[in-house]
C-alpha cells in the first residue's frame, strides 16, 4: 500500500509509524505490529518501524512518522512511501538459541545485526539478546563475528595517514573524562585523532554528551574529514555519522536496560575504532570496588583486547587504572567539561587526579606513535598542557565544531549537601553517583550534575559541605535527595 507522508515535529526515541484505525483495519495491522518503509525513487530505501494507531489527525491515506524514520529516509511533507507488514525473521530463533546458551555462527550473527540496523527486530527482541549476552557471554569467535557485523553495518572511514590514534576507555567512573584532554594533547603534538565516542550508558556523561554543551558532535563523513585535516583531531558522536548504526541502537537498549554486557563492550569499541581507520589504539581498563570490573577482569580484558589488535593488524596497549572512585569534581555534561578546561588551561587549577591520568594516558600514546621515546612520553604530554598549546588545540577544534566556550552553563536549581558527621570518607560509591547524577537528570538535561568536595581518604567536619547538586527543575532535586538520603553514596 502507498500512502502520503505527514511530518511530525515530534521524537519519540526510536522509529514510529503512525497510521489512522481503519488504515489499520484495512491491512490487518494492530499496535507494536511492525511495518516495512520503502520509498517510491530510482534509488529506494527501505527501514522498519513500530506501527502507532489513532482515530482522527492522520487521513486514510497518510502516514505519520517520527523525526528518527524522516532522518533515516530523508523523507519530505507528500512524498510517498510503500509500507508492507513485516514477515518474520530468523534472528528470533538466532536469539532463543543464544537464550540456551549456545554459541552462534557469523551467518547468525550477521543475520540479528543486518536486522538491528534495519528495524526488523524490536526493542524487546533486542533486550532479548542483550540480555542473553550479559548471562551467558560470547566466546572469541562470536566476539569477532560480532566486531565485523557490527563494523559492516556503516561508513568506514579512510584519513590516509600513517599515525591514526585513538583512546578508549571501558567506562563505568563518574568523572574520567581524560578523552578531550589526550585528544587536544595527541593532536598538538602532530597525531591525527578522529575520535568518536559514545554517549553514556550506565554513567552521567560519556565524551559526545560533554562536547555537545558546547559544540555540534554530529557530522557527516565529508563534514568529519574537513574537521580532521583542519585541526588533526575531532570529537564527534559516532552514532550520527552512521559509522557502527547496530552499536548506536544497542547501546541505546543497554541503556534502558542499565547493562553492559562485556562482549558488546568490546565489539562496541572495537567496530568504532576500526570503522574510523584508527591504528593505534590505546585502552583505558579502570578497575576496583564500584568499577565494572574487577583486577581479575581487567587482566582478561586486557588480554582480549590485545589479541583482537593482533587480529584486526592494529596496535593496541591496554592501560589498568584505579577506578574505585570518582574522578575529578565534576559529575554530568557540564560539570565535566568545566574539570576538562580547568585541566587544560594553564591559569586554571583543574582536578589534580584527572589531570594526572590524563597525562599517562596522552603520555603513553605519544610513546606507541613514536611521537615520544619511551619514558619520554608523559614528560612531552606535560610540555604541551602546560604552554597552553593543548588548550588553544581543543579550542581550535571546538570552533570547528561550530562550538563555543560561552555557551558553558550550568542547570537553573541547586542544591547543597552538607555532612551530618565528623569522619574519613572511607568509599565513594560509582553506581550510585552515576544513580545521583541521572536523579538530577544526566545525561539529557546536559547542564544537571553535580559536584563532589572530597576524595577518599579526606577528613571531613560535621556542616562540612560534601558536594552540589544542579537540576533544571526543584523536582528533580528534590527526586535526587530521596536518592542520596535512601542510599547513602558516601561512606565514612
């Protein structure tokens, strides 16, 4: 059936077809059923989505779709699309098989990402197989089946240098937002670094929700590589680009779900630095109490992720850092991105522990790129900051970005939190900062957050004040209260 486009300004997050009942009724479709969209040009696309149904506003002969089925179809008020009931697919019994704990083939595999990136499998099947990974795991092969599905599903980028860095971390700390830093560091020093991040999953903030405070983060590959041969760097949010699409909707199901499973962590990361061209490769693994990992993890990580550089002909070195508390002040977009400039500007003081790791991290690459001999590299990384060149780098990128450091503004509502003891803070909790931060409303109200005072092992006074909470509404901040007072973050 052929009907008329009718463009909503409205997202609901995922891709939805709204139709009128007795549409509806005519083709034997009822809500949640989902549908083929196919458009009438010489050279068509076609994507899924979940059907919507409502009596009146929506004519007979038109189809109501969500900004995300616009974009993805580049679609326009009139046109027309072909829609077609959904058979369907194999991927449910690919699913149900991994459900029972049994290993999948690459075709399988294939099969349930080519089905991710078009829409044919819904959130809940998605969930499905999440889930069955976060329980059972993927063995080395199904990990590497799942790389190059994922990688496959995109853009693949090609910058043509020798020196393509990158830096990753796992995730999982409230704070460590040491990437804008290495990136202006790297790229100051002569290193192409096209870094795409990730939005946050299970934390306040990941690096794209940080930048876009100031700056755009979505960009198309011909945008992407003037910034790049601009500048030498960029910090983009990959999921726009189109680079890994089946990584952009996974993690937006994780997300939901507040899961990472490890197998999708690496394939996630692995798939972004292959599809950016990245050779040099350098993993963040934080691990200890409140960490998603602990030693005994990061080790194996470790040894995953340097077996899949081997693999894939890339270099990768993987970094084990303290992650059993927060790092920096700052936790949620803004707060982040003022640790970030207070870090990379020399008449600011920013966070002693984030400027630290950052420099080991920026240190490190700079000696895998041979930019730095070996021993050599921290010391570079501290020329750099400290001249103030990293920062006119950063700026130099934001503003090709379309950004701007005045548009930094933190949330309306605050709220300060005061000790109600005298003692040691013996630990911060992580989870539950991360748990604090999202009460407040991170990461999509990117001026919320909040703003610790102390680290473990300081001695804190009763009336002291502990840390800051910044909302964009009273609501939310009285929601972030019955949190911390229910939960406790902080121990003495």
């Amino acid at each position: 059936m052929e009907l008329k486009i009718k463009l909503l300004k409205w997202s609901a997050g995922l891709p939805i077809a709204t139709l009128n009942y007795k549409t509806a009724e005519k083709i034997g479709l009822h809500p949640q059923d989902t549908i083929s969209l196919k458009t009438l040009s010489k050279k068509p696309k076609e994507t899924s989505a979940v059907v919507d149904v409502i009596r009146g506003f929506v004519n007979q002969d038109e189809i109501a779709i969500s900004s995300e089925l616009k974009k993805q179809l580049n679609l326009r008020l009139g046109a027309k699309v072909e829609i077609n009931i959904l058979t369907p697919t194999g991927s449910i019994e690919f699913i149900k098989k991994k459900m029972k704990n049994k290993p999948l083939s690459e075709e399988e595999i294939n099969t349930i990402i080519r089905d991710v990136v078009n829409n044919s499998l819904s959130d809940m099947e998605l969930a499905l197989f999440i889930s069955a990974v976060y329980k059972y795991g993927m063995n080395m092969k199904e990990t590497i089946f799942l790389i190059k599905a994922i990688q496959k599903s995109g853009t693949q980028m090609n910058f043509r240098q020798k020196l393509i860095a990158d830096k990753h971390s796992i995730g999982g700390v409230p704070g460590n937002r040491t990437t804008p830093i290495v990136v202006a560091i790297c790229a100051a020093a002569g290193l192409i670094v096209p870094k795409n991040s990730s939005r946050a999953i299970t934390s306040a903030a990941g690096t794209a929700d940080v930048i876009e405070t100031i700056a755009r983060v979505e960009f198309t590959a011909k945008e992407i590589k003037k910034i790049v041969r601009k500048t030498g760097a960029c910090l983009i949010w990959g999921g726009a680009l189109g680079l890994v699409p089946a990584d952009s909707r996974i993690i937006r199901v994780e997300r939901s779900l507040k899961i990472d499973p490890e197998a999708m962590l690496v394939a996630s990361i692995m798939s972004k630095k292959l599809a950016a061209g990245s050779n040099y490769i350098l993993i963040d693994i934080p691990y200890g109490e409140g960490a998603k990992v602990d030693e005994t993890r990061a080790r194996k990580l470790k040894k995953k992720f340097e077996y899949l550089g081997k693999y894939f002909h890339k270099k990768i070195e993987c970094i084990l850092t303290d992650g059993s508390q927060p790092i920096g002040c700052g936790i949620g977009p803004v707060c982040e991105l003022e640790d970030v400039i207070n870090v990379l500007d020399p008449k600011k003081v920013g966070p002693e522990d984030l400027e630290k790791k950052s420099l080991i991290l920026a240190g490190k690459l700079l000696e895998m790129t041979g930019k730095a001999k070996e021993k050599q590299g921290i010391k570079i990384a501290k020329e750099i900051l400290y001249s103030g060149i990293a920062f006119e780098k950063f700026k130099e990128i934001i503003k090709a970005q379309e950004g701007d450091l005045k548009r930094i503004k933190i949330a309306k509502f605050k709220h300060n939190i005061f000790s109600k003891k005298s003692g040691k803070i013996k630990f911060i909790d992580n989870k539950k900062i991360n748990s604090l931060a999202r009460a407040v409303g991170c990461p999509v109200d990117k001026r919320a957050g909040l703003r610790l005072c102390w680290k473990r092992g300081d001695s804190v006074k009763k009336g002291d004040m502990l840390l800051t909470l910044y909302a964009e509404s009273t609501q939310r901040i009285a929601s972030a209260m019955r949190y911390y007072e229910k939960f406790k973050p902080i121990h003495f």
